[in-house]
C-alpha cells in the first residue's frame, strides 16, 4: 500500500470541507456503504470512525469497495464532465459556432451548469468562451494571409461591422492591424493532482498553474499589466508541446523540459528562476542553499518570496526548494502536492 503523508485528522478535515486541493491525493472508503469517494465528494459525509483512507484508487477497489457513482472516484482528478468534453469538441470543429441556452436545453445540458463550470475553471461564462474563440479563430485567419471580410464571415458574424467592433472590443484594435497581434491563449488540462492551466504564445509559455491556486488570478493580472497582452481561449505549438511534456513527466519517461518560457520579474526574481531551473530532477536544496548560489548567502527570505513568485510550476521546479531542516514547506499548489511530486521524483531519479 502506498504512503499517505497526512495525517488521518487532516484527511478527515478535507472530506468534510470537499476541499478540491486534495484532490488525487487520496480516496475515502466509507465502511457503512461499501463505496469509495473522491475528497470533494457531495455525498453526505460519515463518521470519522467509519472512514478508511487509501492513496489511490486500486487501493480502494483492492479493500472491496465500489466506486461511488456520485464523484465518480475512477476518472482522472478534474476530469472534464461529459458534457463540457462534447461542447469543447463541437467548438474545436466549429469555432464559428454560436450555442445558445436553448441549444444547450436541447442538448440536455442544464445551462446554469455550464455556465458555473466556465465560471469556475476559465473565470468567464460560456457565452463569453464562445466569443473569445471566435475572435482568437478570426485572427488566425488573417494572419494566414486572408482579408477581414473572409475571416468575419468565415468565423460567425453576420455583418462586417457588428465583427470590427466585437474584434476591437477584444482586442483595442482594428482587424487591419492583426499581424501586430500576438495574442496569449489559454488551455486547460487534467494531471493525476488535479487540473492545470497553461497560458501561451508563439514567444513561450507564460504562465503554468493548477487550477485552484489562490494567486492565479493575481498572477494573470502581472502578466496582462506588463506585456499588454490580449488573452482568449484556444491553442498553439508551444501549449500542445507542453501538454505533451507534462503527461511525459507524470508517466515518469520526462526529467527535462525544453518547451520555451516567457518570464518577468525583478533582477533578482529572474536569478533565483534561474537557479532553480539548475536543481536536478529528484534533488533538493534548502532555502539557504539558494541564497548561497544566489550570492546573498543572507537573504533567505527574500528567496523564498521569490520563489513564491513563480508562475510556471514544475518546469521551474520551485516544489524542489525545502527548510533548512529537511521539511516540506511553501508550496502555492498546497503541500501535499509539493510531497507528490518530490516522492514521484526520487522514485524515478
């Protein structure tokens, strides 16, 4: 049976709450039912002396219990539901495609779902999803070498007029000056701790975080008040190669990343970045040992702001920087994340 690094007290806490940064971290099998759950479960939760804790789900399932058919427990932590996978789809071979409530009634999706859902993971309704998409296709169009007309018609709009403002309105500029438009898109993907979110352009990727870190927003905000960036939903080379990097990485075939990175931060933000970028896959240093390669050996703290900064996770390996004496602390993606990942590590090294 594999290692559980909290304790039964916290595990406790965390099921009560269906506090999803625990998500993939543990299962939950509930003795008077036989079924085992998810840490978010909705289900009405137990007793704690009715409660035993398992680190995966073949655990689980090796004890006898069932799969609850509330959470789901078998599918991957954040998994997309069914129906957000089907609409996603349907824009990824239509991105002029314009859903409303009614078609989502149709469908028999509940549009106050939906909504929610975007809300929650993109921080944007679907509506506005749809919108975004529409305008981030045309610009692609345009850049491929075809006029305004085409690429308005071609992306949804029924009028060149109503598309000039919508891409104005987005963008503060004009269809005419696209080619001056790098814009920042985002995409969001699932892992075994959970789901992450990518933001990038053709220049690298700017910002890698799970989807519920507190200072996501405020870090999305760094980047748009700096580089002037427009941002929309979608895709490109340098996310797809992440993408690919991360499931390599959480297989345990990738150590290195060679995917292009965007960073911004002070002299010594940029030093300290680049120090932890130099910490071998599986190796650790102490908050101390980085201000020492830093050449500050004094200014502990000011590392460990710094590395608190971070907005690209794993691929500048700041889970990789520990206390003085040996413990696990500060990890924006939850410390239990932070143990996951070095014990995925030292297993592979």
């Amino acid at each position: 049976m594999e290692k559980l690094y909290l304790s039964k007290d916290m595990l406790y806490k965390a099921l009560l709450k269906k506090d999803p940064q625990f998500e993939g971290q543990f299962y939950a099998g509930i003795k008077t039912t036989g079924i085992f759950c998810r840490p978010t479960c909705r289900a009405r939760k137990p007793k704690k002396k009715n409660v035993e804790y398992f680190a995966t789900a073949k655990e689980a399932l090796s004890h006898g219990y069932r799969p609850c058919k509330i959470c789901r427990p078998l599918e991957d932590a954040g998994e997309m539901p069914t129906e957000i996978r089907s609409l996603l789809r349907e824009l990824e071979t239509n991105p002029a495609a314009k859903i409303s409530d009614i078609m989502l009634a149709q469908k028999g999706f509940q549009p106050s779902r939906i909504r929610r859902w975007f809300i929650r993971n993109h921080g944007m309704t679907f509506h506005t999803y749809q919108r975004l998409l529409r305008i981030n296709n045309a610009l692609t169009i345009m850049k491929n070498g075809e006029n305004v007309a085409e690429a308005a018609f071609e992306s949804g709009y029924e009028s060149l007029s109503g598309f000039q403002y919508s891409f104005n309105k987005a963008t503060t500029k004009s269809p005419r000056e696209s080619n001056t438009i790098d814009p920042l898109v985002f995409s969001r993907f699932t892992t075994p701790l959970g789901p992450m979110i990518a933001f990038g352009n053709e220049k690298g990727i700017f910002l890698l975080e799970f989807t519920d870190r507190k200072a996501l927003e405020k870090e999305l905000q760094q980047i748009r008040n700096f580089f002037k960036l427009n941002i929309f939903p979608g895709t490109n080379k340098n996310i797809e190669k992440l993408k690919t990097q991360m499931k390599e990485y959480f297989d345990g075939t990738r150590k290195d990343f060679d995917v292009p990175l965007v960073t911004h931060g002070t002299e010594f933000q940029e030093k300290i970045w680049r120090i932890l970028k130099q910490i071998s896959f599986g190796a650790t240093r102490s908050y101390r040992d980085v201000a020492v390669l830093s050449g500050n050996p004094k200014a502990v703290r000011a590392v460990g702001r710094a590395v608190g900064s971070n907005r690209i996770s794993i691929i500048i390996p700041c889970h990789r920087v520990i206390g003085a004496d040996g413990k696990i602390t500060g990890y924006g993606g939850g410390i239990w994340r932070k143990k996951w990942l070095l014990v995925l590590e030292k297993k592979r090294r």
